[in-house]
C-alpha cells in the first residue's frame, strides 16, 4: 500500500509542479503574484470535460483545444489585465486587478459550468498492474509519465530553444534583455500562454486521474501553486520541481495515514518550518529569482 501511495503522491507532485511554473515563472520575471492563474487552468479543464461528456469529441482534439484555449485565455488577461499597470510603482494595484481578473473568470465559468462537482471522463486505462507485490492503479503509472515529460519537454524548451533562452534573458534582467533587442511584451505574453497551456495539462491530468472536476479548483490550483513556488523558490525552475513533490507526497501521505482534514493545515506547517530556515525558498536566491 505504501508503494501505491508513494506513486500518488510523486503523480501529485508531478501535476503540481506542472500547475506551478506558470506561476512561478510569472512571478520570477515581473514580481506579480497572478491570482487569476487557477482559474485560467480550470476554465480549460472545464472546457475539456465540456469537449469529451457533451460533444463527444476525440480526446486528442478535445484535450488541444482546451489547452490552446488555456494559454490564449492567459495571455489576454496579461494583454488587458496586466500590461498596464507593469511600471506602476505601486503593487497593491497590480494585486487588486489580478484578483478582478479572476473573479471575472471564475464568475463567468459559474454561469457556464455550476460549482457542482463533475464527473471527469476517463482517458486512460483503469486497470491494476502488480509492481513488487503491490497492486497499482495504471491511470497513476501514466498520469506521471505524462506530467514528468512535459516537464522535461519544458527544461529542455527553456535551455534549448531561441524563445526558451529570451525568456531566461528576460527572467534575469528586463532592462538589459531590451537593449539586447529582446521584445519584452511578446517574451512576456508567451510566458503567460506556456504558463496556462501546462497549467491546463496539470488540471486534465488531476481530473482524469480522480475522475472528478469542480470550479472550486481553480482557487485551491492558485493556493497550491503559490505554496509550492514559495516553498522551492520562486522563480527557480528545480525549485517548482522541489516544491510541487514535497507538496504532493506530503498531501497524500497525511491523507492516507492520518486525514485529509489535516492535508492543508500540515501543508503550510511545513511551508512555515522551511521559510523560517530559508526566507528565499529551498532553491531561492536572495540577490534574485532565477528560472
């Protein structure tokens, strides 16, 4: 049963970290705390489950769609949100319109899709396998190995590729990343799309696995991405990774062997402990936040 649980929460973990990049990365490059972040992700999720329950479509198409969906719905709160209000001076008006972007997104997927928990279609085998004696659930073997490649897939866009460098460049200087030529508001806007399209990918993965849905998770996403940020160190990519697996096997082993009305609270236990130790996070640094 251990072995079973472990997985869960390293699948847990994988998805939270997929969930927190968008997040941390937003953060890291303009000191914005993007509120709207889980209700960006669910909104897609949602979308998907509308895609595959009502229309029956393929799930390939359904799932790119709505993770398309996610990302361009990201960027136009950046766009109209967000742009603006970059050179204020005064971040408490940021924080004030990322937290009217996502009760304008959270409200609008209300009258679209209820509060009401749904049920999240299936899309992958459901079986058991024996792994070392122990009986595991097959949907939570793949689920992993999805979410550990986009990961991959993701570091190796950021190391490898011309976009994936700018946006290191500007992560670590916006002012010098503009003299070298770098256009600062497309770099920006892709980060919000990347940062909703993998957000999107975590919240299908985490339906599919519990087969269950609900618009409340997009607010818990937001939590649950800013505690794992701040937990591995904003900004630092090892450090999502860090944060997002502490996050998850901690939640599923206090769930499991002690209640899961204890989860959170034990959760920001542990966040309180690290932050004492280390104010920057596990992986922060204190001159500044890198990916």
């Amino acid at each position: 049963m251990f072995i079973d649980v472990l997985i869960v929460g390293v699948m847990v973990g994988a998805i939270y970290t997929l969930v927190t990049i968008g997040y941390s990365m937003v953060y890291g490059m303009l000191k914005l705390m993007n509120f709207a972040h889980g209700d960006v992700y669910i909104f897609g999720t949602l979308l998907c489950y509308t895609l595959l329950a009502k229309y029956q479509l393929n799930p390939f198409l359904a799932i790119l769609i709505a993770v398309l969906s996610g990302g361009a719905l990201a960027s136009l709160v950046e766009f109209l949100a967000y742009r603006r209000l970059r050179a204020s001076q005064h971040r408490m008006i940021s924080m004030i319109t990322a937290l009217g972007a996502a009760y304008v997104i959270q409200n609008n997927s209300e009258r679209t899709w209820s509060s009401q928990v749904l049920p999240f279609p299936s899309l992958f085998p459901t079986h058991q396998i024996e792994f070392l004696g122990h009986e595991i659930s097959v949907t939570h073997v793949v689920t992993l190995l999805v979410a550990v490649f986009f990961i991959i897939a993701f570091n190796i866009f950021l190391k490898r590729h011309k976009i994936g460098k700018a946006i290191l460049c500007v992560s670590q200087d916006i002012p010098t990343a503009s003299l070298m030529g770098i256009p600062i508001n497309k770099i920006i806007s892709v980060v919000y799309f990347m940062g909703g399209v993998l957000g999107v990918i975590g919240g299908i993965l985490y339906s599919t696995s519990y087969n269950a849905i609900s618009l409340g998770m997009g607010f818990r996403g937001t939590i649950v991405a800013f505690t794992a940020a701040v937990i591995g160190g904003i900004g630092s990519m090892s450090g999502t990774l860090i944060g997002g697996m502490i996050l998850g096997i901690t939640e599923n082993l206090v769930s499991v062997y002690i209640s899961s009305s204890y989860r959170d609270s034990i959760t920001f236990m542990i966040l309180i402990i690290i932050l004492l130790f280390k104010p920057t996070g596990i992986m922060g640094s204190v001159e500044k936040d890198k990916l």
